[in-house]
C-alpha cells in the first residue's frame, strides 16, 4: 500500500535522471493511498478480496460517516465493498480471458471515494490465470493436396491452436500422430506465438498411398493438462514440378483504422514457373485465427492482407507475411464520467473544497488520446488533475450565496488530435446559506407623527429589515428593546409585532404629559447563532387642542367676591388688572385672545386682545357706578377654539366705607359658618381640658417630692455613704474626683475676671467630715425641693400642651387670615357677625397669653 509520501534520505545516483524520479515521486503522491490485491479468476460472487478499512488505515466509522464507496468508468462492477466490515468481496464473475485476452498481467483498478473531506484511494486487483481453457482449433480439420513429386524437405505451415490462457497455462507443444512421410516442426513468431509446420522427410507415392489422414495435437502446460486435436488431410497428386514464390518474403501495408468497406491495402504477387494449368496461382489466408477472416478478404486472383498463401492448380504453395498497420484516426471524442459530485455545498467553504470527482478517457491512442480539461466560463472553481485520468473539481474562492445563489459549471474536455474532438459536461451546483448577515434596516431613524388622544391599539408606523440570507436565516423577528421613557418601560405605551414589525400604541397619549417617545426596536434572524441590528424610532405626539384656557388671575372661589379698587381720578388708560391665563396645549391651540363680553359701562374698560390688561378708556366720573361687573372671555386659537370666562368685580371709589357699603350682597354661607364654629369651640374644649388634667397632675407631683425631702429632712437616721465610680478616698479624709474640669477667664481689668468650674458628673459632691462617726448630711439641704429640675414626664406634658395650644392659635388665626384675604377685607351687612369674628379672634389671642403666663 502507498500511504502518505515522505522524503527519506534519499540519494539520486544518476544526476541527469533527478527529474524523471520527481515527476514518479509526484505522481504517486496524488491520491492519499494505493493498494493492490491478487485473486484468481472464476472466484464465487461474495468472496473475500481484502480488508480495505485495515489496509488503508481507516477505521469503521469513517467508512461510514464519509460515505465509502467504489468509483469506476467501466459497465460492470467486478468489486463490492462492504462499508459495515471495511471489507471488499466479489460483486460478479471475473473471467481473466474475456477482461484482459492474452494481456499479461491482467488487472483492474478502481477508486475509493470517501466524503467530509474528500479523499481519493486506489486500488488495482490483478486476476491470476486458472487453467480453465483448453487449446482448439478454428477447423475441424486440415486438407492438403501435395503433389507425388515434391521434394523432401517442403514444408506445410499448419492452423495454429489457440488458448485463453496465459503463463503456463498457455498453449505449450504440438504432436503429430506417427507416419512414414511427414514430420513436425514447431516454432514461435516474433510475439512468441508458436506454430507447426509438416516437413516432407519421405517422397509421396500417389499410386502406393494416395491419402492420408494424420492428426495434430495442442496441449497446454496447466495442471490438469488440456489438449486439442485437429484433422489433417493429405491427397497425393500427380507431378507439378514448380512452386508459386512470391516476390516478397513480408508485405507491410498501412490502413486508417476507420476505412469503408472494400477500402485497398495492399497486393501480394506470387509467380510460378510452370505451365499451363500448374502454372495459374490463387491466393487465400493460411490462418484464420483471431477473426482475421472478418476483418479482411483476399481475392483470389490479386491477393489482399496479412499473412497469405498462394498455391498453384497443382498443389504446391508457398507463403508470404503481410504486416497491415493500422493508423489511429481522432474518430473518438472524450468521455467524462462523474465519479462524485456533492451539491449543495455551503458558501463559507474554504477554498479548495472538492465539489466533485470526474473521470476523463479518450479510447484513441497517441495524440488524439490525449485530453485536457478546463472549465468553459469564468466561475470561482478550478479543475485539478490527481491521477491519470481523474480529475478533481474544486472551489477556487471563498463563495457567497447572496452574491450568486447556484452555478452551472461547464467542464469541456479536450483531446490533442487533428482537428480535436471535444466533450462537455455541465454540472449545477447550489450553494446552501449559512448565517452570515444580519437584518439590515433601510433607515438609521424611523419617525412618525400621531395625534393626541388616539384610541389605543392604532397602528403607527411599520419598521422593516432586509436579511439577503434564506429561510430560517432570513426569518426576521422584531423586539422592542428594554428602556424607560418618563420613568416607565416603553412597553407600557407601545408594541410591535414580531413578524411585521407593525407598531401599534398601547394606551392613548397625551401630549401635554409626554411630547415624544424614543425606543429601540431590535430586528434579530432565525439563524444559530441569530444576529440582529437595531434601529431608533421616534413617535412625535401631535398636539390637539383638547384643553381650555385657564385663569389664574383673577382667582374664582365659590361664594367669595373679588373687587378691584379704581379711584375716581384715575386717567384714562389707567390699568385696573390683568387677566392671566395660561392654555397647557402647545402651538396656536395655546394662543390667547382676551375678549370683553360683558360689562356694566362698555364705554369705561377695555381689555388689552393680547395682553388681558383691563385698562380704563376714559376718565372716571362721579356718575358713575360704584359697582362693575366685567366678564371677560379668554379663547385660545385652536380648531375648534375653546375658551374660559371670569367675572372680575371693580369697585370705582375712594374710601374703603364707602366700597363696603356697596358690596352688601355677599354674605357667607351660614351653614358653612355654624359648623366652623362648632369645630372651633370643640377644639377649644378640648385643648382646655387637656392643659387644666397636665397642671393637676404637676402639682401633684410637686407637692409629693416636697413632702418627701421633709420626712426625711426631719429624721435622725444615719445615712449610708455612697461612693461613685468617679469618686477615691483619700488617706481617710474624703473623696475627690480623679478629673477637675474648669475654665478661667482673665481680662487686663481684674474685676471682671470669671472662673468657670466644670460640673462633675454628679450634681452633689459629699463631705466627710472627720470629727464625724459615719454620718453624713447634704450639702444643700435647705434649698426648697420646688428648685430641683422636672421630670422628663413633667417636660413632656408641658411641650404636648404649648403644642396643643399653639396649634389652636394658629388654626384660628389662619381661618380668619384667609377669610379676610379671598374676601378681600368684604364684610357682610351683618355687624354682629363681623363683631362675631373679631372676638373670636381677640379670644385666641387671650387664651395663648394667659396660657403662657400660667404654664411659665
């Protein structure tokens, strides 16, 4: 077996032939393994012709994951290998002589193809000769007529035995059966090819013996030996003193080997030298072996082809050899056979990928049998050449699918002859995708506009990508990205279908809550891994005039009255107010207008369109009302428009009185009012009783703590000392701090020096006194008991009541306040509610003072 080639210190001996041991280096390198086998013909089909997988290298698996199998140019396949054993068998009958004839030695030679990746091995099986056939003879038998006067020595050339067989198995001797007249001689052509001839030893006697019946033996060298027999008979005539004789011993002739019928070769001439009817020569072929007879005929009178015999009406002959060359003729085009071809093949294929394994012949010979093979138009493959006569299509560039989807790839197969004969082939390859482009969006932004108000679910806007691979690889799904927008996720607000790539508003928008929204949308294909590009979209919301104007100036309040002051000596264009509004909607829907629709005295205000400044046009006079009601409209631009209106109340006077006097139709909702008073005094009650249950019960505790320091004060109980952890006794005097905390101060005036003591950690500090026997007294035992800080229960209940009753103080406070501001200081005709209101605020402000004098 011939496996991968490697250089082995090799040492070239003869220098001017280093390039023919190359180019037979180069040669056996081209397939990946060469093995041969040897069996003998006639084997039963199934039988056993070697272990492929073994001999190759290969194991089972690759066998059958390459897909193994036998390529061969020839009709009959004489192998068959067995992918599950890795072992190649007998596919049908081998018969040496009808495959290779006498061609010695005889074998065949196929190709193993395996796939993923492809790999060529060859393999020849030669077929050894068996000892199957036995020598025979085109004739049954052999006449001579041979004249009573022939010469000893003359020689008769006899049929020539022929046998299949080769090697010793071949056609080995002749015998010829005993006689007193003739004797065999054998010889072999130049080809080794042996024949007979019956040479004269003893002189004929017509009259004594005028026939006789010989026989001639083939046999074979085989074992068991073979033989074949052929008749031989001889008539004895009468005297023909001369021989034809030919004029040339070996004719050579040359004829084209595609010649019509009847086509002339050559002439072969014999002459002979007696007369009359002994002296006539015809000519016919001696040996009609190897189908010569249906390739050729002889005339008998002129004579034609190979090897032939001329005899005269007497019967005597001679010989002569006719050599017919047969010239080749281009009369056959080449034949390509596909060995292998793997379509699809996928774009991202390297290159040199085979695709494809073709089989070129050409039957002529020299060079009309000499091909060449090309690829007819320009494409992205070459055509390499492995083996004699095999060839290997492979890719020549990286191929792109979306580029060119398939390919029709022509391969022209070309002889060398005179004019040359050529074959085509066309092979169509697809090129299967691979996922190697992601979607693609025709814009960088999508925008789109939609109105305000919209019903949810309406379609916005289709976004849309192009992926140029197919199928799954193509099949594009469309995600909204995860992002906020005014702190909630995007999908809150829209969707998009994931096969369309249709957006459609989730909710319906308002604009003047969110003015536009910006996401991403991801378009992400089917393939493994998938690949994805995104996109921005933009969704402008569309204003609508959808919401009125609003006035902010002046302010409406139920039940409350708003008057603007004008002085009787105001001007004219005197600026009463200014109307203030505002429209939350965007563009010409917030463009305002301010309108007087109705008013008292037209001819005595205006309001500016632009501005809502309300001004007077003429000067104020003393007829006129004290009392103006205007209202003015204000109306925003959109389509349709909306609008608001306000009543703003203008009081022409000087004095305040005299304003009062006038608006005396207001009056407070007495209900409303009742019930005020109600939570008001309830507060009240409250607070008090709250305050009057804390005072009872400091005192209390007061007076208890007093009580106490007296009992104690009184009593003549000695007093167990206690000693603080800050506190050591000193040499049995007393205790002192460890630590003394004090800060002096000084200032160039002496008498205003201070000096600080720092507060131990405990605010009594006990004496010992030495002429005392254990028992101790306070330092500060005449101080009232009053004196010592509250409790924390004590401070506690005093700040819930100052913020009980500041509370309340304020409450108050800020009722009247607000009434006094949106009434604009209007009081009702009513003088003992007005009373009402001032002592009630006379009363807060009492009860927080003596409050705070008491609690203090």
């Amino acid at each position: 077996m011939l496996g991968s080639c490697n250089f082995v210190n090799m040492k070239v001996l003869i220098s001017r032939n280093w390039h023919l041991l190359l180019v037979l280096f180069y040669l056996i390198c081209m397939v990946n393994g060469h093995i041969r086998y040897s069996i003998p013909e006639e084997m039963k089909k199934g039988s056993l012709v070697g272990n492929v997988a073994q001999d190759l290298g290969l194991d089972l698996k690759r066998l059958r994951s390459g897909r193994a199998r036998i390529v061969t140019g020839e009709s009959i396949q004489y192998t068959e290998l067995k992918t599950d054993k890795g072992i190649l068998v007998v596919n049908d009958r081998i018969d040496r002589e009808q495959l290779c004839g006498d061609v010695t030695p005889c074998s065949f030679s196929f190709e193993v193809i395996l796939e993923n990746p492809m790999e060529l091995y060859q393999i020849t099986v030669e077929i050894t000769d068996i000892n199957d056939h036995s020598p025979t003879f085109k004739r049954n038998s052999i006449h001579f007529e041979i004249s009573e006067s022939a010469n000893t020595g003359s020689r008769f050339p006899l049929t020539s035995a022929e046998d299949p067989d080769v090697g010793v198995n071949g056609l080995r001797e002749y015998f010829l059966t005993e006689n007193d007249n003739f004797v065999l001689k054998q010889n072999s052509n130049a080809d080794g090819k042996k024949y007979a001839e019956m040479v004269l030893q003893k002189p004929l006697d017509r009259e004594t013996n005028p026939h006789l019946s010989l026989k001639l033996i083939a046999v074979d060298g085989g074992s068991p030996q073979r033989s074949g027999t052929v008749n031989i008979d001889v008539t004895v005539l009468d005297i023909n003193d001369n021989a034809p004789v030919f004029n040339q011993s070996v004719y050579k002739a040359t004829v084209m080997e595609n010649s019509p019928r009847d086509t002339y070769v050559t002439t072969v001439n014999a002459s002979d030298a007696d007369i009359g009817s002994n002296s006539i020569v015809t000519y016919y072929f001696s040996d009609l072996n190897s189908g010569l007879s249906d390739l050729f005929r002889i005339d008998e009178k002129t004579g034609v082809i190979s090897i032939t015999e001329g005899k005269d009406q007497g019967g005597l002959t001679d010989s002569s050899k006719v050599i017919i060359e047969v010239t080749d003729v281009n009369d056959n085009a080449p034949t390509i056979s596909v060995m292998s071809f793997t379509s699809p093949v996928s774009e991202d294929s390297p290159p040199g990928t085979t695709i494809g394994i073709i089989n070129v012949k050409d039957l002529d010979s020299s060079d009309n049998g000499q091909v060449n093979c090309r690829i007819e138009q320009n494409a992205p493959f070459k055509i390499k050449s492995n083996l004699r006569n095999y060839y290997t299509l492979v890719t020549d560039i990286v191929l792109d699918r979306e580029s060119v989807s398939d390919y029709n790839i022509t391969v022209v197969a070309t002889d060398a002859g005179m004019p040359p004969l050529s074959t085509k082939r066309t092979f169509h390859l697809k090129v299967s995708d691979v996922n190697d482009n992601a979607p693609v969006f025709p814009r960088g932004v999508y925008s789109a506009f939609i109105p305000e108000n919209n019903s949810p679910g309406v379609s916005v806007l289709t976004v849309r990508a192009k992926d140029p691979d197919e199928n799954q690889n193509a099949r594009i799904s469309y995600i909204l990205e995860d992002t906020n927008t005014g702190g909630s996720p995007v999908s809150e607000y829209v969707s998009i279908n994931a096969e369309s790539g249709v957006i459609h508003a989730v909710r319906s928008f308002d604009y003047e809550q969110i003015k536009q929204l910006v996401f991403i949308v991801k378009a992400q294909d089917g393939g493994s891994p998938p690949l994805s590009s995104n996109v921005t979209v933009k969704i402008l919301i569309h204003d609508q005039n959808d919401n009125p104007p609003q006035v902010l100036y002046p302010v409406q309040t139920g039940g409350s009255l708003v008057a603007e002051i004008v002085p009787r000596s105001a001007d004219v264009g005197y600026l009463v107010t200014k109307v203030v509004a505002v429209d939350v909607d965007s563009g010409q829907n917030a463009w305002l207008s301010y309108k007087l629709q109705k008013a008292t005295d037209r001819a005595l205000f205006e309001v500016g369109l632009q501005n809502g400044e309300i001004r007077t046009i003429r000067q104020v006079t003393d007829k006129d009302a004290v009392k103006q009601r205007l209202t003015v409209i204000v109306e925003d631009n959109g389509q349709p428009s909306r609008s608001a209106t306000v009543i703003v109340n203008v009081a022409v006077a000087d004095s305040f009185p005299e304003v009062l006097s006038e608006f005396t139709d207001f009056t407070q909702d007495k209900e409303y009012n009742d019930n005020l008073t109600f939570y008001l005094v309830l507060a009240l009650a409250v607070v008090s009783f709250l305050f009057i249950t804390c005072l009872v019960f400091i005192i209390s505790v007061k007076i208890y703590r007093w009580r106490q320091s007296r009992i104690l004060y009184h009593s003549n109980l000695p007093v167990i000392p206690y000693y603080p952890p800050r506190y050591s006794d000193t040499l049995g005097t007393g205790t002192l701090q460890h630590v003394y905390n004090y800060e002096v101060c000084r200032t160039t005036d002496s008498r205003k020096s201070d000096c600080k003591f720092g507060r131990a950690g405990s605010q009594n500090v006990l004496i010992m006194d030495p002429s005392s026997t254990g028992t101790m007294q306070r330092l500060q035992n005449e101080k009232s008991i009053l004196d010592e800080p509250d409790s924390p229960l004590e401070v506690r209940c005093k700040t819930q009541l100052v913020y009980f009753w500041n509370l309340f103080f304020k409450f108050t406070l800020y009722y009247l306040l607000y009434n006094s501001n949106n009434n604009n200081y209007h009081y009702n005709n009513n003088k003992t509610n007005f009373h009402y209101y001032q002592n009630m605020y006379l009363l807060a402000r009492l009860s927080k003072f003596a409050y705070v004098f008491l609690f203090i």
